[in-house]
C-alpha cells in the first residue's frame, strides 16, 4: 500500500507507540521516576515536587490513550479484514461472519448460542473430522425446543 497517503497524525501515532514500547522508553520512564524520587529529600517531599510527577504523568497517560485508541482501532480493522478473507476463501465457511462486528451485542449472543450448540453437537460426535454447520445445529436446537414432553401432554 502507499504510505504516502498516511495522515501525519497516524505517522505520528504509529511512531510514538512503537517507540512507547520499547526496552528504551521503559528505561526513560524509570529514570525519571528514579531521579523524582531522588530529588525527594532535596525539596523535602514539597507538594511542588509531588506536583510536578502528578502533572507529568498525567499529561503522557492522557495523551497516551488517544494514541494507544488510534492505534488499536487500525489493528483492529486489520485484523478484521484479514478474518474476512480467510471466510471468503474458505469454501466451507459461512459467509455470514464476514463483518459480524457490525452486530449489536444481542445479536452476537444470539449467533454463540449457536456456536455453543453447534460445539455441543461436536463432542457428542465420535468422528473427530466431520464437520457440523451453523444451520445444521439451529434446526437441531429448534427440534428439541419444539419437542412434547411426555409430561406436558
């Protein structure tokens, strides 16, 4: 793909969290907290000095969300899309989960119950090759639930 068309704000958040994440930046980090803690005694623990980290380190972890947000919202969507494709070029998968994070929550709980059913049916299997669809378990959970017990005639 062309870099070219990166925005400075993502070229700029792409850096500084990769950076963030570094062995180099732990140490940068540690050293200042090393060296406030230090400073301590000199400033006889004032409430400026204790000021000073409060401020600092609440400034860089606000930014830092902003950036950390960005950074995963675009790992996330690439994630996303590469699932899609291996759905796409899976002839036996359903093409139905191509962008189900589109579905409210309701909607995802709904198609686990259907997972989980169809997980059920699985280990009820002895063959541990043969494959069950979504479908193939919705039909089988609506049976059972539409079933008279010999209780209810």
């Amino acid at each position: 793909m062309d870099k070219k068309n990166e925005s400075f704000f993502e070229k700029a958040a792409t850096a500084i969290t990769c950076w963030t994440g570094s062995l180099t930046a732990f140490i940068l980090a540690f050293s200042v907290i090393a060296v406030w803690a230090i400073t301590g005694p000199i400033f006889n623990y004032s409430n400026t000095w204790q000021l000073v980290i409060n401020t600092g380190t609440t400034i860089v972890t606000f930014l830092m969300v902003f950036l950390i947000q960005k950074s995963q919202n675009k790992d996330s969507k690439a994630i996303q899309l590469k699932l899609n494709e291996l759905i796409a070029a899976s002839r036996h998968a359903s093409n139905r989960m191509v962008d189900i994070e589109d579905l409210t929550e309701k909607e995802l709980d709904v198609l686990h119950q259907y997972y989980q059913t169809l997980s059920d049916k699985a280990e009820e299997d002895d063959d541990i090759h043969r494959s069950h669809s979504i479908d193939k378990a919705k039909r089988s959970a609506d049976k059972k639930s539409h079933q008279i017990l010999p209780e209810d005639e």
